[in-house]
C-alpha cells in the first residue's frame, strides 16, 4: 500500500471515495494482493481509517454466510475470524415485555449440523481486517487528510480536485462517501425514499449468562428490538423507537441508560453492565434512481440507505462492491474501457432489483410490526407461527438471510476476480 502525503498529480485506473467498510472492501477486490489482475486504485478519505481503530464504536456487524466468503477471497477473514461469533440459533418475537414474549419463529442451522447464516462482527475488527489487508497490497494508495474539493465526470478520464490541489485522475470513481453522498449529488443522481420517525439505538454490554450464541429479535410497537451475541458474554443491541422515545433514552445517564436497557433485556442474561456510550442513529430508506453516471458507480449508503431491522446493510454495501469488480474485471480482461457506460450499466441493472426489493421488505415488514393494532398482531402472530411449522419455507428464509439467494457475484461465492 502507498500512501501520499504531498501535491502530486497521479493517474489511477479507480479511485474510491470513502474509506469506511464498504470503500475499502470495493477497493480491496479490485487492487488487493489477492485480485487476479490487480488494478491500480487509490482510496482517499477527509479521514484516516487507521485513527478509527482507537475509536469507540459501539457499532457491530450480521456478516451473512456469502460475506464471510467475499472476505476470505480477499484476505480479511483470517484476521476478522477471533473476533466472530457465530448466530447459532435466531428467535422471533411479537414482544411486548421483556418476560413475555413467546418464541414465534426460531431458526437453528448449526444446532442441526449447518453451518451458521449468519456471523456477529464489531465493527471495529472488521475495519482492522480491511486495513491490515490493504496494507499488504502494493497497488492500493491510501490517501487521506484532505476533503475533496472539486471533480469532474469527463468522457474521457474523471478527475478529482483535493483542497490540497492534489489532482487525481482515473477510468472509473466509486462513490463510497455515505448517505450524503457529495458525489452522488455533484452527478444530479436523484433518491426515492423517506425518512421514519424512527431511530436506531446501539450499544454493547456485558452480561452474567451465557447467550448460547442465540441472536433475538423482538418486534414491539414502537419497532424491532434485537439482541446480538458478540463473543464471551457480551452482546450488542439495535433498539428502535420512536424519535421523541429515543433522544430521551440517549439523554439518561449511563446509568440510568443501563436500568432501562436492563427492564427492556429482561432477566434471561442476567445482570448487565453497559460498555462504552450509547448511539443513536436517525432511521430512513431510499435508494439512487440509478446508481451510476458518467464514470461514477455508487456503492452501499450512496446507493441505498434500508431499515437495520435485519442487519443487511453492510451486507447490500459488499454486494454491490463483489458486483462491480466483476463487472470491472471481466471488461479489464477483455481489454474494454473499464468505466465505460456497458460496464455501469451491466452493474446498475444487476444490483438494482436485489436492493429495491430488499428495501421494500424491510419497509414491509417494519410498518407491518411497528404499530400497536390488535388485529394485525394476531393475523402476524398466526402467520409466523405457520411458518415455523414449516421446514422448506424456514430454509428458504434461511437461505436469504445468508445470502444465498439471488445471482451472487462470484467474490460471494468465494472466488477471486
């Protein structure tokens, strides 16, 4: 890995805009030392990864059984590996207390000989494991501490402006800058969605049981309350509310924060401690209209905000990256112009049915179970009660929350490209 701290004029074939997960794992599969034909490709970032592993980030990750193949084809997952742990059993629930909530749908691949779906990850490690395989990658240059300034999406090559005046020009920019995406909106590239009144709040802990590797998800009137098994005796939580319900949790004392999350958890793990700061995160869905432009692909946030109510994501984010360096490797081997509008628009087209109706269950299912309607709850109760009575249609939800569905991207499948 390079790293560039002066004025420079330079030509890659990529550059990624955003450093967080989904950037550098875009980054990794095009010019990582486990690519086939590695392409020259700069990640630049206002902030340095690196310092965000000293952070605190509370924040941990579902990595689906096909992510966790996309990371050992990159050369991430050996490092990521002691810190997982593995969902070994998922519980859902139409709850609505802590010491009454009837299991209505259970799933529990490894307990019958299966792998797991699923695999619970902080964030953290997941970021150093992206790191430590970038920096073993000579054709990755890593450039940071300076914000974009200006670009330019030329037919030609697009050129990037730093405020630094480094001038960087290349074939193709992946926009990997997030939700706001500065990028996206220099292209004109328009969003369909809406925010909910809603916020997700994220916090770790320390308990006294053990959680069996049981991940739990609680679905309450004001929205689903999910309970993650992180290794040892902690575990993570994304706890919905209402906006008004969440900025006053967030305000609490720890702990007081601490006592409400414990009358919340119930008393199945036993005495919690809480680790570390709460966060809270505003809740919305939308998606580009298109997710590309002239020289410019859009990846994870930039193209597609869901509900976290199945912790997917991350997971859409490396989809959209395992698809794109496909779309790109197959045009480099062909000798093809690698940004080009056949290249993007083979990409948009394969990623935009996936995360529409992706997005749209998840609006689904969020609306059908985050409201207090009597006659709803029964109909909802009924039917996921059906459907834990019945094996073919619990492996194929296993199936997608794994994500083996659909037509994978062969980094998902475990191979190089």
């Amino acid at each position: 890995m390079g790293v560039f701290d002066g004025v420079m004029s330079e030509t890659f074939d990529v550059i990624v805009v955003g450093a967080a997960l989904n950037g550098l794992a875009a980054g990794l599969a095009l010019g990582g030392h486990r690519a086939r034909r590695p392409l020259s490709v700069a990640i630049i970032d206002l902030k340095d990864p690196r310092q965000a592993l000293a952070g605190n980030d509370a924040r941990a990750s579902a990595i689906t059984a096909s992510s966790k193949r996309m990371f050992e084809a990159l050369g991430v997952w050996e490092h990521v590996a002691p810190y997982m742990q593995a969902m070994d059993e998922i519980i859902v629930t139409d709850g609505r207390g802590p010491e009454a909530r009837p299991v209505l749908l259970q799933f529990g691949e490894a307990s019958a000989g299966q792998a797991s779906s699923a695999y619970m990850v902080e964030n953290h490690h997941l970021l150093g494991g992206l790191l430590g395989a970038v920096e073993k990658s000579p054709n990755i240059t890593l450039v940071t501490g300076h914000a974009l300034a200006t670009q330019s999406f030329a037919p030609g090559l697009a050129k990037l402006t730093l405020a630094n005046g480094e001038q960087l020009s290349c074939s193709l920019v992946i926009a990997a800058d997030g939700g706001k995406s500065p990028l996206r909106q220099a292209a004109g590239i328009e969003l369909v969605g809406w925010s909910y009144e809603q916020m997700g709040i994220v916090a770790s802990f320390d308990h006294e049981l053990p959680h069996g590797g049981r991940a739990e998800e609680h679905f309450t009137p004001a929205g689903p309350f999910a309970i993650l098994p992180l290794p040892g005796n902690r575990s993570s939580i994304v706890w919905t509310e209402g906006t008004a319900e969440a900025k006053r949790l967030l305000d609490l004392s720890p702990q007081d924060f601490e006592t409400e999350l414990q009358n919340e958890i119930g008393s199945h793990l036993g005495k919690i401690v809480l680790l570390g700061k709460p966060q809270g995160y505003p809740l919305s869905m939308f998606f580009a209209k298109e997710f590309h432009a002239t020289r410019l692909a859009l990846v994870g946030d930039a193209a597609h905000v869901i509900h976290p109510l199945a912790g997917l994501g991350l997971n859409l984010g490396l989809r959209d990256a395992a698809a794109l360096a496909e779309c790109v490797a197959d045009a480099h081997a062909l000798g093809q112009d690698i940004g080009g509008l056949a290249v993007l628009e083979r990409y948009s087209t394969w990623r935009r049915f996936d995360t529409v109706a992706t997005a749209a269950s998840m609006d689904g299912l969020n609306r059908l179970f985050s409201n207090d309607n009597s006659f709803l709850r029964i109909l909802r109760d009924l039917g996921l009660r059906a459907t834990n009575q019945m094996p073919g249609v619990k492996q194929m939800f296993a199936r997608e929350a794994a994500g083996q569905t659909g037509s994978l991207p062969r980094l998902l499948r475990g191979e190089t490209v």
